[in-house]
C-alpha cells in the first residue's frame, strides 16, 4: 500500500513522497527553543506559542496514524530583467500563484486517490505550512531530505531544495520511513553569500540556523514595520523574498523546472515586479485585486511599498536609475502619502543618490511627526 500510494502521488506531479510518524519529535524541541531564546523569531509572535504542539505532530490532528509528506519542485528559470521597467526581484516561489491554494489542492486529489485505492473512508487533514507543525525538522526524521546549512530541505540525487513541503495526515496505518544521510560538507556558500549575515552557528548540535531579524524573507514579507538602515543595502534588488542562499547552494546546480503550470510565472506575478505602478493611485482593494491567488498580497500594499521604496533607493545608489525621474514618478505619491514609515523610506531612497533633493524632503517631512522618524530623514539630508 506504501509503495502504491507513493506510485500516486509521483502521478500527481509530486517529486518525492515519504511517510512519517505521528510520534512526538522530543530531539527537535531543543532546537527549536534555543532558536526561540536568541531572539531569532523576530516578532513573529504565533511562533513562540507552544513550542510542545510544533513537535507533537498528532496534536494538528489527533486520529493521523500516519502522515504523508510530499515535496514538488517550484523552480522556473527567470528570463533576463525587463529593459522597459524599473524593476524588483520576487522570490522563486512566489512567481506563480500561491502554493498554499495550490499544495491544499493537490493533496486532496491524493487523497481522493488513496482513499479509493484502500477502499473505505479515512479521516484526513491537509497541511502546507499553515499548522503549528515544526515541518522541517518532521520532514528530516523521515527522509525527505536532510537539513542544509541554509535550514531549507534538500532532497536526494541532486533534487536540491527548490521545493515546496505539504503533508496529509491519515488515520491509516503505514511503515514510517527512515532519515535520510546527507551532508553540505564544508560547503558555506549560502552563509558567505547571505547579503545581511542570516545564516549562523546554531547553539545545539553543529548546524546552522537562520535569525529572522536579518533574513531578507522576513524583512520583505512578515515584518510590519520598518527596515531597519542597516539592512536596506543588503536588499539589493530583491522586492519580495529572497533566492540567494538556494542560488549558489551546489545542490541546486540543475534545477528541473515545477511540473505544476499553477507555478508559472504567466499565471502569477511573475518573476519581476513593476516597483513605479505600486505608488501609482491604488486603493488597498485594487492591490488584492490585482494580486488576487498571489503570495505577493501576504505583506499588503504598505509592506510591498516599503520593499520597493528600499530597492528604488539601492538602485538610485547604484546608478541604475535617475533621480530626476524617480522624483517625477513619486511626486503625486508623496504629496498625498501619510504612512510616516513610508515617508521615511521614500527620503531615504531619494537621499540615495549624490545629488539630494532637499526642497522635496522637507516638504513632506512636517508630515513625520515621530521624533526618531524626523531625526532619520535629517541625518539622511545631512549625508549621515
């Protein structure tokens, strides 16, 4: 039945399918909770509730006997950067349409397929990273893959870590599969690369693990507020996630594209975003609209503003774009802009390049009334 129901998930497109058991995963918890007492979460507060439920994994579903976890290959290789558009970076697994939707879908149509296949009802629930599950370290104990420096999976025979994890817990009774051995070595390419130091020694064991606080994925996406200075060089292009520990990780060296069409980048955001038409006149509900199945809505119109103020600024910086014509494409925007964290990230952006455009800043700088804000925007005036 095991091998029959990995023969089904491999025709749904699934590039690996392995089993795991519901037990508790006691050697993860020390892992987890020494990452926690770093600080590392950052204010991703539902990551500090009951670290017990995250490796419990029969407290997501209580009658599972067994879960099955599937990963599916997301990588389609991006085209060249548009030369008509002042552009930013989306992460690889955000191009197409969103992989929650997506993975929630597949796995019920595996499911309809096993339970077919057993020939009676089972009970079953669905998870793609929306459960209180510690998937990573669930998904290690069985062999899915092993744990690389950079935290991500990385499967067998150069399959790499360009993947998306789902699981189906099932109240049936299945074989739990062993861990998988594999090694990076003194590989640290992903760490070296890693623009803002994200990737450091864990406290137990010798891996690595990943401080928030520093990670370009939690600052375009999960964070709320600001980015901190400090850390908006490090952005460089990328606008909504990042790529860059998996782009130079050697496991990664051939990537074979999803099989998935709901991944591509013509049904989603596609692999470059227009970072200009985000300050264009759109309300909170036209920006849903437009991104409607998209991962791109998950930091709102704020954050992706926030993320495309900071990238325009690197770019500004860097040459890339005039600031005449970035002071012409923001004008409307910054006369009606109230969001005080905005106006902060659009001086500084503006006070990227060599010349800084000082009439237009403190026209809108009486409009900061947060003290650090304002003390900010007239450091970045004064070329602090």
């Amino acid at each position: 039945m095991k091998e029959r129901i990995r023969e089904l998930a491999l025709s749904l497109g699934f590039n690996r399918l392995v089993v795991a058991s519901p037990a508790p995963m006691p050697e993860a918890l020390d892992t987890y909770s020494a990452w926690l007492e770093r600080g590392f979460s950052a204010d991703m507060e539902y990551l500090k509730r009951d670290p017990q439920r995250r490796v419990t994994p029969s407290m997501t579903f209580a009658p599972a006997r067994s879960i099955l976890i599937v990963s599916v290959n997301y990588y389609n290789s991006p085209p060249p950067p548009p030369e008509n558009m002042v552009w930013g970076r989306v992460a690889g697994y955000a191009v197409g349409l969103d992989y929650h939707n997506v993975l929630r879908a597949k796995l019920r149509d595996l499911f309809a397929l096993i339970e077919k296949e057993v020939g009676h009802p089972l009970s079953r629930r669905a998870v793609t990273d929306d459960a209180a599950l510690f998937e990573q370290a669930l998904a290690a104990r069985h062999g899915l893959g092993f744990v690389g420096k950079h935290t991500l999976i990385i499967g067998p025979k150069l399959s790499g870590s360009y993947n998306l994890i789902g699981e189906l817990f099932l109240d049936l009774d299945l074989e739990p599969d062993e861990p998988y051995v594999g090694t990076c070595g003194d590989c640290f390419r992903c760490g070296t690369a890693c623009p803002t130091g994200a990737i450091v020694p864990a406290t137990e064991g010798s891996g690595y693990v990943v401080d928030a606080n520093a990670c370009l994925s939690y600052l375009t996406i999960e964070n709320k507020g600001g980015i901190a200075p400090a850390m908006r060089a490090g952005l460089g292009d990328w606008v909504f996630g990042c790529d860059i520990c998996q782009d130079v990780c050697p496991y990664n060296s051939k990537p074979v594209a999803s099989p998935w069409p709901e991944f591509k980048p013509e049904r989603g955001a596609g692999h470059y975003l227009d970072l200009l038409g985000l300050f264009d006149a759109v309300s909170e509900e036209e920006f849903r609209a437009r991104f409607l199945n998209s991962p791109l809505r998950r930091p709102k119109l704020r954050g992706l503003r926030r993320n495309a103020l900071v990238v325009l600024g690197n770019k500004l910086r860097g040459g890339k774009v005039e600031l005449a014509y970035l002071r012409h494409r923001l004008a409307a925007y910054l006369e009606s802009e109230e969001d005080e964290m905005l106006l902060e990230h659009a001086a500084w952006a503006l006070c990227q390049g060599r010349d800084k455009p000082v009439a237009l800043v403190e026209r809108f700088l009486p409009r900061i009334k947060s003290t650090g804000l304002r003390q900010a925007v007239v450091g970045y005036l004064e070329g602090e």
